[in-house]
C-alpha cells in the first residue's frame, strides 16, 4: 500500500499496489510536462521572453 498526501498530511488517496502509484505519478508527470511546453508555447507567441518573467 502506499498513500499519496498533501505536505501538511492530509491524505489525498490510497493505492493498493505499486502499478497504480506508478501509472497516477506517470500521468501526474505527463501533465506537469505539459503545462510547461504550453507556457512556454504562450510565451513565445506572446512576444515574451524567458528574461521578462520574475
């Protein structure tokens, strides 16, 4: 078992095997990854560069 929680400890879900912590923290990443390339996509038509951004 594994149990995924925020960092005060609240217990947002918990998995009963390993495959499922693997597939949700894949899935998790593929999102992240893509948020990034979409802002970074929005910067670059935006006429923003990196050096702008605090």
């Amino acid at each position: 078992m594994a149990t995924l929680m925020t960092e005060n400890g609240v217990v947002l879900r918990i998995f009963s095997d390993i495959e499922e912590v693997r597939k949700v923290w894949q899935d998790w990443c593929s999102l992240q990854n893509d948020r990034v390339a979409s802002q970074i996509q929005y910067l670059g038509k935006s006429g923003l560069s990196e050096q702008n951004i605090p």
